[in-house]
C-alpha cells in the first residue's frame, strides 16, 4: 500500500507545477524576452555608421574619375602613373583602398553582433539597403566631403568608448584611429586628384 504524500512532497509538486507549465508553452510563457544590453545597442549604431560610411566610399567611386575599366588598380604601374599625372585616377585608387578598410571595420564589428535564433531583433542590419548619400562630383570637394565624415565618425567613435565594455572599447578605439588616419590620406589625395 503506498504511503500518503508528505508535506514536503506535495509542496515539491505544488513549486514544480508552474515550471512544468510554463515548460510546455517554451521559454516565451515566463515572460517577454529581455531588452538587448546597452553594448548591443551601441555596437548596432556603430555597425549603421559604418554601413554609412560604405554606401559614401561606394557612391564617392562611382563619381571619382578614372574608376572605368581602364583605371589602374592599387599597386600598379598604371595607377602609380595616373596619381602621379593628377588624373583623378589617383583618388579612384584611395577611394577603394578605403573603402576595403571600412568593409573590413564593418566586418571586425559584425562578427561581434550575435543574436540568438528566432529573437525578435534582426540579426544584422547590412542586410538593409543603405540609400547612397549625395555627394560634390568636383575630385577635391568630394575629397574633403569624405575627409569630414571621416573626422566626425573618428569623434564619435572616441565619445562613445566611454559607454563600451573594454573589449569592444578596445575595437572601436582601433577604428576610430584608423578613421582619423584617412583625413590625411584624403586630403592629399583631393590635391592630387
């Protein structure tokens, strides 16, 4: 004959059930999932900015001169030839050698982003078409135009490492150097081209 249930077990079993309830309806029942930590937010606007500044680098080398097919490459006898002549051909050439470290910047950034599997938050926002800004068509304006947006997201860069935990902190100080370091570049690239 069994034994009649202790207090222990029946207040085992009355603890249990909600768990075991809440267990068939999935994770979900218990209630809405959590809001993404702080650093998610800001890695998310800095994977936007950086997509930003793709769509201008894309845009500003459909404009740049000397970016046809016959255009020297970054390397060439040909491209060294053309920057050198103040063809444009030499901005065509900085422009894609930028645009190669952003999408490099863009991809470090990305890499970082994991979000589970059938969360509500897209998983990556480079899967949305970012709409290609106006940009001068002059070689030197457009230059300086790039060299400005470079020096602001440099800035922004720096001012929000104060939010970042140290090991994003530490990825978005790297980029933000790198991006100081393109004023330069495309300052003298807008004199030669």
């Amino acid at each position: 004959m069994a034994a009649d249930p202790t207090r222990r077990t029946v207040l085992a079993a009355t603890a249990a059930l909600p768990l075991l309830a809440a267990g068939c309806k999935g994770v979900g029942a218990l209630a809405a999932p959590p809001q993404p930590a702080p650093d998610v937010a800001l890695l998310r606007d800095v994977i936007a900015a950086e997509e930003l500044m793709i769509a201008r680098y894309q845009a500003a080398i459909r404009l740049a001169p000397g970016t046809g097919a016959s255009a020297g490459s970054a390397g060439t006898a040909a491209g060294s030839a053309g920057a050198a002549a103040g063809d444009g051909t030499g901005l065509a050439v900085v422009l894609r050698s930028l645009l190669s470290q952003h999408q490099a910047h863009l991809a470090r950034l990305s890499a970082r982003l994991i979000v589970p599997v059938g969360s509500r938050y897209p998983p990556a926002l480079s899967h949305r078409r970012t709409p290609a800004p106006r940009l001068p068509s002059v070689p030197h304006q457009l230059a300086a135009h790039l060299a400005a947006a470079e020096r602001a997201a440099s800035g922004r860069l720096a001012r929000q490492l104060l939010a970042a935990p140290p090991s994003l902190a530490q990825l978005l100080a790297s980029i933000s150097a790198s991006e100081a370091t393109h004023v330069p570049v495309l300052r003298t690239a807008g004199r030669i081209g």
